[in-house]
C-alpha cells in the first residue's frame, strides 16, 4: 500500500540547535515533494517544494533534501527559535490533482 | 491581502442536521479543495473543483457535498449521512489544476457533534 510517514513523536530542541525532520514514503514515484507549516488550529503554510531531480534546497535557515532511492526527505532548520515550534507537514504531488500529506510532525524548540 | 477565508472557525451540529461551511478566495484561483484532517492523520481529500460549475469527489466524499457556482466560493455541505463529522475542515486553493504545486490554505473550521 502507499504510505507517508513522518515521525509522529514529538521532537524536542534547544533553542540555536538545528532541527531535522524526515518524511519517508512507499510506492510513489512523486514529481516532487512540499514541507507546510501548521499552527494549532491554523491550516498550514508552504515553506518548501522540491522536484525529483534536485537533491537540496534552501531558504534562509530551511534546508530540504530529497533522495528518491531512499524515498526520503529530510527537512531542517537550522538555529533553530522558539517561534519554529509548529507542526511540519510533508506532502507529495503524484500527478494531476492529487497532493498526498503525512500526518506532520511536532517541532518544540525550547529557550 | 489576498487569502482564503473559511467560515464559521467553530461550528456545532445537531444529529440529523446538515451544516455548511464557507470558503471564499479572493486570489482568483482556478482550483479549489476541502480537506479533513483528525489527529494523528493526514489530510484527506473530500472533494475538489477544477472551474466553476464542476467539481469532483477526493477520496472520502461519502456523506459530503459541495457547489462551485462561483469562481470565488466554494461551500462544503456535511450532511446528516456523515456519522462521524467531528474534525477539522480545511480550504484550499491553487491557481490552476495543472500547477497545483503550492496549496493556499484556509484558517480551518472546527465542526464538533453536539
């Protein structure tokens, strides 16, 4: 069956460490991969897209990779702040309409 | 500013009743969608609208029902056939269908069962 997953534990950081996500998913080939921030009880905000053909991308202290051998992306950020704790969704685009998401994963960043 | 509105941000439903939930997009965005998200899940795909006056059921539209005679708007129906609707419903948008790449999102409504 196709799967996403994301870490569904809590990943807790001190505030200026950086901060690592991984989004692993089975039986897709996606065009390419999203990362969305989510605020409790907000809808979610794209931070990142990244094709099947390029390995890394940056913007600012994000940085997304995509290694479709291993069917993974790692999402981090780097100096990390109290204000970057959200949950981090992980989408993949399969093509036409479909958008899949992962169940995100919580980012606490203490002080 | 442009954006998605979505509206009521919290609403309650009555056993037997059907609600509906608003959804307004001032980016004059061709495509629009309805996700549900509960804990611990992915958002789901109910149903989706490529251009006005058509529109086409996700992955779990049972008990589910939408209009799109508006470029702007996009109101979701949860009928009294959804037994389960307790969840958050969240509006999208992108500009077309063929560059659905980034999705805009909606600030969400909560629908809970009294």
């Amino acid at each position: 069956s196709q799967k996403i997953e994301q870490n569904s534990e809590a990943l807790n950081i001190q505030e200026g460490k950086t901060a690592t996500l991984t989004c692993n998913y089975t039986n897709y080939s996606p065009a390419y991969l999203q990362w969305y921030r989510q605020d409790p009880g907000r809808g979610p905000v794209f931070l990142l897209l990244i094709r099947e053909n390029e390995k890394e991308k940056r913007k600012e202290r994000l940085k997304v990779t995509f290694d479709t051998t291993l069917k993974q992306s790692l999402f981090h950020i780097t100096a990390s702040q109290p204000a970057d704790s959200a949950t981090y969704l992980c989408a993949l685009h399969t093509g036409g309409f479909k958008t899949i998401f992962g169940a995100g994963t919580r980012l606490f960043v203490k002080a | 500013d442009g954006g998605i509105t979505q509206s009521p941000k919290y609403l309650f439903r009555k056993e037997g009743q059907n609600v509906t939930l608003s959804c307004e997009q001032n980016l004059n965005h061709d495509a629009m969608y309805w996700y549900r998200q509960d804990p611990g899940q992915g958002l789901r795909l109910i149903y989706y609208s490529q251009i006005v006056n058509d529109f086409q059921k996700g992955d779990i539209a049972e008990g589910y029902s939408v209009s799109r005679e508006k470029k702007e708007s996009f109101p979701l129906t949860v009928t009294s056939a959804q037994k389960n609707p307790t969840a958050f419903y969240l509006c999208a948008s992108t500009l077309s269908q063929a560059t659905n790449e980034k999705l805009f999102f909606g600030s969400g409504t909560q629908l809970s069962v009294l």
